[in-house]
C-alpha cells in the first residue's frame, strides 16, 4: 500500500485524525500543542492521532494528500478541516465544537 492509501484509510476510518509532530501529552512544535488544546477544549472523544516525526512519508504525503504544506492537519469524517490557526478560529466561532459533536452522535 502506498502512502497516500495509508492516510486515506486513516481519515476514513477514524473520525477524527490529527497530524501533528509528537504525541498529545509530548507534542514537539507550538503549533501541535495548539491544536490538541483546541480539540481538547472542544471535547473530543474519538481523537486519533499520528505523530508525523515517526514516519518521514507519512510527514511529507499528508502535504501532498491535503495540498496543505503545514502540520498539524486535522481531518474530521474523512474531511480536511485546516491547521492549528483554522482550527482556532473555528473554536471561537463555536463551529468546531459543531463538528466535533456530530461525530460522536
């Protein structure tokens, strides 16, 4: 299976996916730390994520399967939703905790 089939089964198979460089409890950029405070505030439940920095192809195809060239990217029912700063602006608006909700219904 190529990379690009692997990030598809993964944000098709799992509700929410986070990309990020390190782990929830250790993430290693700003950004990453951002995003997991922003989905935890939000309350989400069935967060999966992928630490980028174990896997060099996985880090470089999730760029190419979204056309998105930064990391974290946040997929929710299999769509790509943004990075840390859509992210945040989404929770202000109320909008992500929106998202989130519907995927645990």
């Amino acid at each position: 299976m190529d990379v690009q089939e692997i990030i598809k089964n993964q944000v098709t198979a799992n509700p929410v996916v986070l990309y990020m460089k390190g782990s929830p409890k250790f993430p290693q950029c700003g950004f990453s730390g951002l995003a997991i405070q922003i989905l935890q505030a939000s309350g989400a439940t069935n967060l999966v994520t992928v630490d980028v920095l174990q896997d060099p192809a996985i880090r470089e195809g999730i760029k190419t399967y979204a056309n998105w060239p930064t990391i974290p990217q946040l997929y929710i029912n299999g769509e790509f939703v943004g990075g840390a700063d859509i992210m945040r602006d989404l929770y202000q608006q109320g909008e992500l905790q929106k998202m989130l909700a519907e995927t645990a219904a």
